[in-house]
C-alpha cells in the first residue's frame, strides 16, 4: 500500500450560479471535472453551488482555497452585472482588481475599437498576479490566482479551459475503478460486502442498486489507485456474489 | 413591495455520496428539489456535494441545520456498509440511533421473517424522534429530525418523497420567472441590463448567452415574487434590446 503513504493531492469545486440554484440549468460540470481529477489522481472531497452575491462569494472561496490543494470555479466570469466572480476573488486575496495585459491583448484583437465596451473589458481584468487560462472556443480567458482556478460556466468553454489546466496539475496515481454488476438486491449482499470493505482500507467500494428487467439488482463499484487489489476485491466480490446464489459479471 | 418585508425562508440541499463526486453519477436531484422550492416559495441558498464520510457528514450536517430553515439530504439511506447518512444526523444532532416503530412495521410487511436481516433491518432504524418521510416507490422511508429532511439518492423514489414532503413546506409566495429571448451578444447589452438590476432590487435579473443558428443571443431570465414588477422589468428589458437594434422575444 505505497499510495497510502503519498501525499493525495484534494480539489473542491465551487458552482456560482443563481440558474443553478433555481433549477433553471443542469449542471454539468461537476461529473466532467471530478472525471478529469480522478484521471489525474487528485481526490475531490467536495463541492458546492452559491448564489452570485459577492459575500458569498468571498467567503466559500476563503474557506475552500485554505482547506483543499486545489479550487476549482466555474461560472460568473461574463461581461453582465451578475458576473462578478473574478471580482471576488481579488477581494478574496485581498488584491487589487486590474486589466491583464494579456487578456486585453486578446480582446483588442478580438472587437472592433468601437466594440470594445467597457462591459467587455471588465473580462479582461483579472486579481492582480493571475495568469491566464486559455479560451480556445469563445476567446475570453479564466485564469489561476494562487491554488484557485476560475473558469468559465458554459459547459463547452469550461470543459476546454479544464482541459488545459489538467494537464499541469500535480497529483497522485490516477484512481482505477472495477464495476461488478450483480443480480441480487442490495440487502441480500450487504453483509459480505461489508465485510470485504472491511479488508480492503485502500479500496473504496460503492453499492448503487437498480431496478432493470421487472429485478433489483446492484453495481458495486470498487475505486482505488492499485490495480492488482483492485482486481483483487472485485474477486472477491465476485466470489461472495456467487455464494449467495448470484451470476455477478464484471461491466 | 410587500415581500421584502415577509419572512424569507431560506434552505440548502446536501447530496451525500461517492459516485457523484467521482463523477460515475450526473446529480438530477438538485434541479428537481430547486424547482420544487422555488414553487413553495422557499429560497434555495446552497447546495454542497460531500463524500460517505462520518466526520464530514456530521460537520456539514451541524454547520448547514443551523444556517438555513431547510436542510434536505439525499442519499445514504440504503442498506450497504455505505449508507451511513441516518447515523450521522443521529450523532449530528447527539441523540440515539434507534428501531423506528412505523418503519419496522414497513420492513416486517414487505419481507418474509427470513430476508429481514440486519442489513435491512438498519433501514428501520432512525434518530430518536424523527418522523417517517414515505415511500411509495420502494417503501423504505426516510425522515424528517428536526428541519433536517433525509431522502433517498435514488431520484425516481428521491422525487417521491421530496413531493410528500414539500406540501407541508413553510415558504413564501412562490418566485416567478420571466425570460426574455435576445438576439444580441451579452456584451452589447450588459450596460443596459445593468442599469434596468440597479432600478428593481426586488427581481433577481440573470443574463445566460448561448450560440445558436451560428450567432450569438442571450436568455434574459427575470425572477421575482411579485408579477407586476416582472412584468414591467421585462417590459423595461424588451424596449432596452429593441434600442440597441435587437429584436427580443418573450419566452
């Protein structure tokens, strides 16, 4: 169990957004980026949604950026008024707000003089001392201050910014996963299951039951950074499936 | 402007579990639960994501009852080594983790003497005092301690319990929308709607672009208590895109 002993590198992610809240839109965000952390073995502990109030804003950046390695944001970085999380995270770190000469470069290349308002250039401020993450789709960039990475809300453009962030982020081994799909009921393997959990501390092993085909039935998915105790467990799995009269299969 | 002055109830939605944070799992409870309080008039204020973890359950749970009116979970309810939600409001709120009379009636309906074992036996079990939340879907239930509501993560019995629940909600007048359809791009209006906020604290004034038919437009979404002061915003936004050459649209 070398992992256990490496240093397992946290994210959090922080959703700002009313339309979230309201149930307007479906976020997507948070399965695309916790896929993408797990890829790159850091772990994410949590994640929350916040209305756009500035208060708000401050605080849960404050409180998260000091508690996990890495926070990622994603919404409130357009030119309208609601948009005001680039803002607060200058006030977060207590920075000035100021144009990025990079980002005006790009917004100078990408309106006409008399289209360049000031709604517009407020996108190319960022905190004093950010750098740029790049908008390979609509231009506008986000940008990391300190541990915080600020990107924007629409999932096409998010998705691309978290893509070029990823690839320089440290972290531990990638997190492997085995499913074993099983045709018995939740209750029925519970103990057995239990009891492996109990052996395997480096295996995170879930139940998520279903109703397929007028059945109860359950995937059990077993998450680790080992692949050999990995496979392991899920023989185990198998094995204990089997036992209780269950055809188990591996999806 | 009555409401301002009304009590607002105020809530936050807590989604325990693994597999959203893994992102194996795309969360559909939170647009539901938004939806449904926003119909009872009850303010959606967070929402947080965390891990089938004890001590982090217990935190979030302490930290969350107190802050809000409302605190809705789900998930963690089921039978297997990873359920452990019910225990931790039990610890949460420092009572005992016991047999619920009415759910174990349910349990000793639904299985034969022998399939109740103790796996399924722990989903009869409650915190001292709480009151039974039903299902119709599945059966077991969950609960209500205190302003804390435990649903089931599974969103076809999630949404079931959820609509029993919200009947008996203590909220506000309901908060209505207006969406306001614009084929200008958000920069060429963020001055405008900016102003048009900076008139009506009263109506939360959201601005989400889109590209569509290979140009860019924008979704104007107005929400508020009061239908006449929607209604006028709106009408205030229409004449606003109309100026600027646009032609809005209402939705």
């Amino acid at each position: 169990m070398n992992a256990a002993s490496e240093k397992v590198y946290t994210a959090c992610v922080l959703i700002v957004g009313n339309e979230i809240l309201s149930g307007r839109t479906q976020d997507e965000n948070l399965a695309y980026i916790a896929k993408g952390l797990a890829a790159s073995g850091v772990l994410l502990k949590e994640a929350r949604v916040i209305p756009d109030v500035e208060a708000t804003i401050i605080r849960h950046v404050n409180e998260l950026r000091v508690q996990y390695d890495y926070l990622f944001t994603t919404g409130g970085i357009g030119p309208t008024h609601d948009d005001i999380t680039s803002e607060c995270v200058a006030k977060a770190f207590g920075v000035k707000w100021t144009l990025h000469p990079e980002a005006h470069k790009i917004f100078l290349a990408l309106y006409k003089p008399g289209d360049l308002n000031e709604a517009r250039l407020r996108m190319a401020h960022t905190p004093e001392g950010a750098s740029l993450i790049v908008n390979p789709v609509s231009r506008a960039p986000g940008f990391q201050m300190g541990n915080v990475y600020v990107m924007a809300g629409i999932p096409g453009v998010m998705r691309a910014m978290f893509d070029s962030v990823r690839q320089n982020l440290k972290g531990g081994p990638p997190v492997l996963s085995r499913t074993v799909g099983c045709d018995l009921p939740e209750g029925t393997i519970a103990k057995g299951l239990g009891a492996i959990q109990a052996r395997y501390a480096d295996v995170d092993i879930g139940s998520y039951p279903f109703y397929r085909r007028g059945s109860f039935g359950t995937s059990l998915v077993l998450r680790g950074r080992e692949p050999k105790r990995l496979d392991q467990a899920a023989q185990e799995v198998m094995a204990m499936v089997r036992e209780l009269g269950g055809a188990p299969s591996i999806e």
